[in-house]
C-alpha cells in the first residue's frame, strides 16, 4: 500500500465534509477529501438542491393556473418532465462544478473512491492509504424504509422519486415528515392525485402544532389527501399500481408509493467499530465538541444524532475545523438551527415549540399568533398562514414558527432572536420595511411587547 500523509483526512465530501475541508484548508492545513461518488454528496446531487428546483417548478405551475386572478392571461398546457429534469440537472451540475472549482482553489486533495476506517487514523481507498493528524467522519446518511417494506418497481424512496421520467396520476406519500410534504406539495402542483399516510397525529409531527394544523388545513384545501394517526400494515404491487394496506383496513392504489419515513446514518461496513470509534444505533457517538470516543477522530453531519440539515452540517464543519486548528469556536445548540419545509405553503421554525417551552419553562410561557391575512405583501403574493413567537415570562425569545409561502426566508431572523435570547421589548423599536412579509414578525414582538399596532 501506498501511503499518503496529510495534517487532515475528512470521509465523506457532502455538506458537512466539503465545509471541514474548506474551513480547515482556510486555516492552514493540509487536507484530503475522499468521496465514493461525487463531492457535495446527497444534499447537491440526490436531495436539497434538486427537490427544491423541483418545488420552483411546482410554484411556477401555480402561478400559471392562477395567473387570471391577477389580471395575466395564461394557461398551463402541462408539465414536460423531460425538460424538468433537464432544468433540475443543470442547476446540480452548475452547483458540481463550482464546488469542484472552490475544493481545487483551495488545494484539497479530492479522492475519488470507497474508503474504509483504519487504525493510527488511516483510510483505505484501494490500494492506497490516507492518514491524518485528525479524521473527519461525515459518511452522510440513506434513505430509511420499514420492516417488510422493500423499495423497488413502484415503491420508491426520494432519489427514486426524482429519477421518475413521467409525472404520475396518483401517488402514495407514507410519511409526512419533510421529506414525503414536499414531495407531496410537488406532485400536486404538477396535477397529481396525492394522499399522505402519517403515524403520528399530524403532518411535520416535530412542528409547533400549530404549524401541523395550518399545513394540514392548507393540503386539505389544495386537495392533498391526508390519512393521519395510521399505520400502513402491508404493500403489494403488480406492472400497473401499488397498493397500500393500513392497519386500519383501509386500501390505497396509486400508480408509485414513496417512502418518506428517515434517513439513517450511513455508518455500517466502515471500520468505525474496528477503529474504536463508538456507535449507537448507527450513530457516531460524540461530545458536546463533536469528539468521538477515537483520539483524534471527529464526526459531523447526519451520521450525528439530531437534526439531519444540510446547515448543520456546515456549521458543524466549520466548527471542527476550528475546533482542530486550536480556535475556541462557540458551539451551536441544536434548538438555535433554523429549519425549513419547502412544501406550498412553506413552513420554518427555530427554537422551541409552545409545548417543549411550558415543559421547560411553565405555564407562565407566552404566545403570540399572528395571523398574515393582516400583512399587505401575504395578501399580494396570495398566500395565508401565521406568525407564532413564544417567550419565557416576561422573559426572551425562545421559539419562532411561521407558515406561509416564502417564509422561509424570514426564519434567520428569528434564529437572531432566539441565539441572542433578545426579549420582544429589544425587538418592538426596530423598523420592518413596508410592505414586506417581514412586517408580520414585527407585529408579532410589538404584541408580545405589549403595544400591538395592526393587532388586536
């Protein structure tokens, strides 16, 4: 074997790996990065930046069909989903092509291939090994299914679901996490029959509930079929449809079924056992400084318990990377990470729901609801939804949830609020921009202020 010394070996060269690499190579050192298949990993190529090129796509089949309603003659004649595909594959291969540029700018290593966890901090790829003073593990995740679920014909997971080259007549979601809303939203919007079987007791379940609700009364009214608090108990299939059988005895037929239940970290056949790297149901074990139980050897990324964002994954790199370097970097909590569903309508959130903040802080914990039909631009660009700040007693900040068509980019500044623990009080006198969906926000912190302006 041929050996090949660097000061930092990352595994992995999606989200969390690329950004290690990019930070750590900022700050000095030497880094390879090996990758099985292509560098920026599920998030560039199978996962965020395709489906959301296919959520554009669904916004503007919107837009067409209800183009009259503002003064613009229009029809929608269809959705051509080879020209789809050609769209959605030029934006990743753009995206591919610049992250190949940066990684080479920066004078990382790339190595194409599957490697393996050695001991002394070494992986093997091939006939060659690639040892560092560090190792980042950031092997990313899969896509998850169920006890006697097997994927394949029309039963497909998300990265199936994109290879699809026809846009199908009906379709079956099972889950209603992130994942299987956006599909569903998409499929709609592309004229689909859609209906999404849950588990649990409402869509996003990990969502302020009242979040869950608004998305589910806006899928009600969309015409997205929602059986919810349901178990499926048995799939079968034959060359023209998939049938799906719940526990409660009810039969769906579509003409594909998505499993949309997880993802799972990609850890197993690795090495990491061998290394003496511990794991726990698949995933790496770390300390708060995302250390494992190897010297040496650090994790980031899905294959760490929690929230499993593309984001995270970055801040998590960066962080290590410091961290390596020798820098005291402030570690994130997992609460302060703003998350986003890119579904019609679009829901973002950051911080704790209503009911995970009265079970750590009381009953003396505030809400505010504000509702968008009172915000100009909402009523402009036609969507409904709400605004829900929630407070400590007469303390900060602690959670701020929003549904709504592009509300997603009004989330960072919740996450200001909420990482800066700022009370409404600190936020009231600062001047929101009319009119902006922005707006609705500072409603929210002149109410809980206690001098609401356009709320009752």
């Amino acid at each position: 074997m041929t050996e090949h010394t660097f000061d930092l070996v990352v595994l992995g060269g999606g989200s969390g790996g690329y950004a290690t690499a990019i930070r750590a190579s900022e700050l000095g050192r030497s880094v390879a990065v090996i990758e099985k298949d292509k560098v920026g990993g599920t998030c560039l190529h199978r996962g965020c930046i395709p489906t959301k090129a296919l959520l554009h796509t669904a916004e503007v089949a919107d837009h067409v069909r209800s183009a009259a309603g503002v003064g613009v003659t229009a029809s929608l004649e269809g959705i051509d989903a080879t020209a789809v595909t050609a769209y959605r594959e030029g934006i990743v291969a753009k995206k591919y092509a610049g992250l190949q540029g940066l990684l080479k700018a920066r004078g990382i290593t790339v190595v194409e291939g599957e490697g393996r966890l050695l001991t002394d901090r070494g992986v093997a790829v091939g006939d060659d090994v690639y040892r560092g003073a560090d190792v980042v593990l950031a092997t990313g995740s899969y896509s998850l299914t169920l006890p006697g679920l097997e994927i394949g014909g029309r039963v497909l997971t998300s990265e199936g679901a994109l290879a699809l080259d026809v846009v199908p007549e009906r379709v079956i979601v099972l889950g209603g996490g992130v994942i299987g809303v956006e599909f569903a939203s998409v499929w709609r919007s592309f004229g689909a029959e859609v209906t999404i079987v849950e588990a649990l007791d409402h869509l996003v379940p990990n969502e302020d509930i009242a979040l869950s609700k608004g998305l589910e009364r806006a899928f009600r009214k969309r015409g997205i079929g929602q059986k919810l608090g349901v178990r499926y108990a048995s799939v079968s299939q034959t060359d023209a449809a998939v049938s799906l059988t719940l526990e409660d005895g009810t039969v769906l037929e579509a003409d594909y079924l998505l499993v949309a239940v997880g993802r799972g970290p990609a850890t197993d056949g690795l090495g990491f056992d061998e290394a003496g790297v511990a794991r726990e149901r698949g995933f790496v074990t770390v300390d708060e400084r995302l250390q494992t139980s190897a010297a040496h050897i650090w994790a980031v990324g899905d294959i760490v318990r929690g929230l499993q964002l593309a984001h995270r994954s970055f801040q998590q790199g960066i962080f290590v990377a410091e961290q390596i370097a020798g820098l005291s970097p402030v570690a994130v909590p997992e609460a302060s990470i703003p998350r986003i569903t890119y579904s019609s309508p679009e829901v973002a959130s950051v911080g704790l729901t209503e009911a995970q903040a009265r079970e750590l802080h009381g009953e003396g914990v505030q809400t505010y609801e504000y509702n968008l039909a009172g915000n100009a631009k909402s009523e402009i660009i036609g969507t409904a939804g709400l605004v829900k700040v929630v407070r400590t007693e007469s303390g900060p900040i602690v959670g701020v949830h929003l549904i709504g068509d592009r509300v997603g980019e009004l989330i960072t500044e919740g996450q200001l609020a909420v990482g800066w623990e700022a009370h409404p009080e600190d936020l009231a006198p600062l001047i929101h921009a009319h009119p902006t969906q922005s707006e609705a926000l500072g409603e929210a912190f002149l109410a809980l202020a206690g001098k609401p302006l356009h709320a009752l």
